[in-house]
DNA sequence: GATGAATGAGTCTTCATTCAT
DNA sequence: GATGAATGAAGACTCATTCAT
C-alpha cells in the first residue's frame, strides 16, 4: 500500500493550507499535524524540520507552474524567440496573480535554479529544452556559451520574480497588469 | 542632550553588529540590549519590536549606498544615459561585493520604492533627480510618463538586487563578476 | 529587597519537594515551577537546567549534614581519633535513616569531594580541620602527608556513603543497623 | 536453532557498544535496534525496556570480572587472607582501569549483592566460596556468622567500587595507582 | 526616562511503546 | 515470531513583551 507516501501527501497538503492562511512563520508544527490529523511524531517522520517542508512545497509549486506554463506555450509557439519567452512569463505571473495566496507560500524563499537545473536533467522533451534551444540557436545568441545563456534567464527570471511577488502581494510599485509592459519590455529588448 | 539620540543609536549599532554576525532571526532582543549597554525595557522605548529595529536598519543601509552610488556617478557624468544608470549600479554591487555581510542584512527584506521615495520629497538636487530627469529627457523616454519611468528604473533594480543577493550571499546561479555582463546588457539594452 | 535571592528559595524548596515525592527523574521543571509559584522563564533566570538544580540541592544537603555531624560531633568530643571520626559518621547515617527521601535526593550524584574542600577553605575553625590536624597529628598518621589523609578519609567516605544508599533505599544487603557494625569496625581498624 | 538467542545477544551487543560510545542515557532503542539489525518491535519481544537492558550488561560485565578475578586468584593462592582478597580486588581495578568504558556503563547503577548471591547458589567450586570459607575458617572470623561475613565483603566491596567509579571516570579524589595503597591498607587492616 | 526581573504562551523535538500486517 | 510505521505524551527551553520600581 501506498499509506506511506500517502501521511506524507497529508502533510503537505496542511502544510500548503496553513501556510497560504497564516503564512509559514506562523505557522506551527502542531498546526500541521492537527490539520493532517497525524501524530506530532509522524511529522518528523517524513520531514527533518518546518524549512524542509516548506522547501517541499517550494519547489513544488514552481515546479508545476513553470512545466505548465512552458507546456501550454509549447502549444502556441511563435516563431519570434522574445514572444516564446513572454508567453511564458505572462503565463506564470497569469497563475500567480489569479492565485496570490500560493505566491506568498513560494515567497521570496526560491530561486529559478533548482527548477531549471532538475528541468535540464529530465530527459522528456520539456519545452523548458526547447526554449534553451532556440535561445542559443537564435541568430543573437549564436556565439553564446551555454551557461551565458542559462545565466540570462535566470537574471529575467529573478527580475519577474521579484517585480512579480512586489507587485501582486505588497502591491509595490504599481498592480502587475501596469508592470507587465515594463517586464516584457525588458525581456524583449533584451532578447533582440 | 541628545542623549535619547545616542541611545537610539547605540541600539541600532548593536543590531547592525549581531544581526552581521548570526543574522537577524538568530538575534534576541537580549543579545541587542547586552551588547548596547541599555535595560531590556529601554529597548521598548526606542522601537517598536524587532521588525521595526530591522526596517530601520535596512533602510539607512539602503539609503547610504544609493546616495553614495549617486553622489559617485555625478562626479563622473557621462552623456549616455545607459551608462549613468550602470555607474550607479555598479557602485551598488561593489559595496555588497566588498560587504557582503551588510547585504546580508539587507536580506530580501527590502524594496527600492521606499528609499525612492525619499529621495524624491528631499529638496536637496540629489543625482537621482537627476537621473529621472535625464530619463525623461532623454529621446527614449521623452513620451513616457512619469510613473513609468519610475517603474522601469523599479524593474531594473529589482533585478539588480535580486541577482547581487543570489550571486553574492548563496553563489546562485554563478559569481557577481560574471553576472555583471548580463546585467549591464540587459540594463543597457532596456534604456536604449 | 531579597526578593531575587528569594525566588531561588523558592524554587530549591519545591525542587526538593519533589525530588523526594517523585524522584528528580520524573519531576518536571513544570512541576518545579507550578509548586513554586513562580513563570517557567523564570527558572531559567536561576538555573541553567534541572541538573544544575539538583546539583545546588544535593550541595546544601551534603554540607548541612556534614557540618551538623562535625559540630555535634565538636561538642562531644573523645580523646580517641577513631571515635570522633565514628561519632560524626553515625551522626550522618542517623540523619539519613531518619530522612531516606533526603538520602534518596542525594542519591548517588555525589562526592565528598567538593565538600571538604569548600568546608577545608573556610576560615571558621570547623570540626574538620579538627579531624584532619588530629589526624595528622596522631601518632599512627604523623608521617603521612596531607593528600594521603584526604584519600583515606575520602575512601572511607565513599565506603559509608555508598553502603547508607544502598542500605537505607535499596536495602542492600541487610538494614542499616546492622551494617554499622561493619561499617565502624572497618573505620576503627584503619584508623589504628 | 538458537537464533532466538542469537538476536538477544545480538541486542545485548549493540547496546554494550553504544553505551561505551554515547552513555545509556543518550542511546535510543533506535540506535539499539539499528545496530543491531533488528527491527524496532523486535527488542521489545525480548527486553521489557531500556533499563531492563541496561541491567542484564551490567550483572554481565561485573559477573565476567568478578568470575575472572576469583579464577586468576585461584591459580595463584597465597596463605594470607588478606593477600588473597586484595589479589582478587586488584585484578578488578586492572580490568576497569583497562577498560573505563565498560566500567562507564557499569556507572553507579550496580551492587555487588546480585553476582555475589548468584555465584553462592552456583554448585561449582569457584573461588568465591573458597575465599568465604576461608573469611569463615580464619582465626579472626572464625566466630562470625555467615551473613556478618558476607556483609564485611559486601561493605568493602561497596567501597572499592565507588572509589574505583570516581578514580577511574571522574578522576576523583586523585588517580586509581594513588588510591589502591589506601584501598588495600583498608582492606588488610580490616581483615585481620 | 530607565530599569531588569518576571512572565508564560509557544515551539520544537525526542523516544519508548504499540499494533496491524 | 518479526516488522517498522505510527503514535502522542512528555519534555526542555526560548524570548518578545510587560510593569512595578
């Protein structure tokens, strides 16, 4: 039986629950285990401590958004790199601002990297790849390491981020759907 | 006197020290009131609780080295707008670079529209002014509003901060000095 | 005010209270405070944790009954060494088989150690002293150095420390009573 | 088969192990168990807790010493009786002072009662009957009854353990090689 | 204004023991 | 007999905040 992976999934569900409701810090171990009606124990059971289960979720929840978003832009492919990449973006700032509350789990707590880098070691054809891909055999990126090129996303990934969670959660400097044209000005002139 | 400055100041050095050395969650308010040499309830009479003490920090932190960037960058004007905005930039970055413990304290606790916003009620011709003034005067901003271009030099910074804290205190996603390039490109490709 | 100096009264007496109903294993710092009428935090303005509130109980008892017995002991003197050393442990097992719970306290965290060498610091001129210059001085002992008075004493010490526990708590192997026999002959033989 | 034996020896040795190691208080039936290649239900079908384990280690330990002490006298009888007790004493404080870490487990939680009314109903002629024959047939004790006997042994025991305890482990009041000539004076004066 | 003793709710964490499989 | 996931009571300890002096 899967029960074991199943308490497991309990847990993180509360935890997802609680921490969207009264934020991570507020939190307690107690709370969650209440809620997933599971001993205090079990808790340590299956994660090392409160930041372990956050990351879980963390990651999680990037996880998903990012493979949505580059999915359902894998099925509207421009031919135009820049409109590939804000599709994307616009899908994931889309996801987020219909769903703040997840926003405020993720946090400021992550980086694109870790999403990237178990993204690039999956071997299905991710539009994640193809992106990288056509960046890199785009005629401005042509002459580019690798790596430059990973570095680039990441410093567009981090500005929307950032831009993303200032926007939508402390409502700084202005709401996203004002943000957006600056976002996708940048990533398109920086992508030309 | 202004000896209720001088305690307040006393309080805000030991927190600056501690929070440097084991961060700020790690800190009590016991360690901060210890090591300014004041009772524990004094503390109470200078701020609010520990948040506050944070904030204030963080934010004469912000304000100095965005002053200083400024006030560096006027002595060095150059004509091209892009340049201007990199200059101050880059000062920004050594001064984490060379401190890293100080942007640690910083932390992702901050946003640039405070420290903005100051700046702009102050009376005194800071560069900043100067800058959004050069913005907007200048052939590629000319038909933008003032609050868009307020927002895009957010956007940049936002960027600029993001990338200098993963960069410098977690080594993500490569070292300062080679996401450097990637920054200023995307600055200078963004102001053109 | 000695309210301070008070409050760790306070908190001695309950923890002694309870180490004799309950045994210091199963009594709670909780239980210590509850009983003391006092905050939890506050325990911890006194004591670094329950060890360090045993060990200041376990101190006191031993050195209250140390020196009652060598006082008592003062005032009854005999010209025989031997005797005098036999009075003043009778003493201690008379109050101990009067008071297992203290003896079951004291349990079997203890040394003579520490206490001859507060009582042998002190200036006051304690039965003690007595013992170890009669010791010293008498003829069986006069080309012994002082170390070696200590050990002996120390041996002894140990040998009635132990065979009391075990008697008085653990009735191991016979009562104390008829221990004493033993116990005195041992002590009488090699003081001769 | 005797493999029910075999895991209870197979705890027994992982317990003595990790005792050594980490001390009894500090060492979970996890560990144990783990260790032990046993499932964690396991150690309950054989042990009915911790202290249960903890026990059956120390009359182990003390019974092999004990037994070994009394053997290697055995082989080398001498006609004094003191001689012979201190033979079997020493060999005692060898082994701990060899091994301090099988004497830290032993730590303070035995008596010598149980081994010595183990090895008294044993039909064996092991030495230890000897030795009380002897106490009993000797001019000296020759008017005592037996349970005195056993008592004299038992106390002088209790005192060579405790002070082995301390010399040994907390190096109280001084090293063991300074202790034994007090012991031993102790000892013979006591037996003669 | 300044003090610092006192508070006590709150938190994490451990671990001996049980019991369904 | 053997397993090991699950339990949850129990415990130690922290620390922001208050308030009488």
């Amino acid at each position: 039986m899967q029960k074991k992976e199943l308490k497991r999934q309990r847990l993180l569900d509360a935890a997802y629950d609680l921490f969207q409701k009264k934020g991570a810090a507020s939190t307690t171990i107690d709370d969650i285990v209440k809620q997933a009606k599971v001993a205090k124990g079990t808790f340590y059971l299956y994660f090392h401590d409160k930041k372990s289960i956050l990351d879980s979720l963390v990651f999680n929840i990037c996880h998903k958004v990012f493979r949505d978003a580059c999915q359902n832009m894998d099925d509207h492919r421009a031919d135009n790199l820049a409109d590939n990449v804000i599709h994307v973006v616009d899908h994931i700032i889309e996801y987020f601002k219909c769903d703040p509350l997840t926003l405020s789990v993720v946090c400021r707590n992550f980086g694109w990297k870790p999403v990237l880098e178990i993204e690039l070691q999956n071997s299905d054809d991710l539009f994640l790849k193809h992106i990288l891909l056509a960046l890199k055999n785009s005629p401005e990126m042509k002459d580019r390491t690798e790596s430059a090129v990973i570095n680039l996303v990441y410093v567009l990934m981090e500005m929307v981020g950032s831009v993303c969670y200032a926007a939508i959660i402390e409502h700084e400097p202005d709401n996203i759907d004002n943000m957006k044209p600056v976002l996708y000005e940048v990533i398109r002139k920086s992508l030309s």
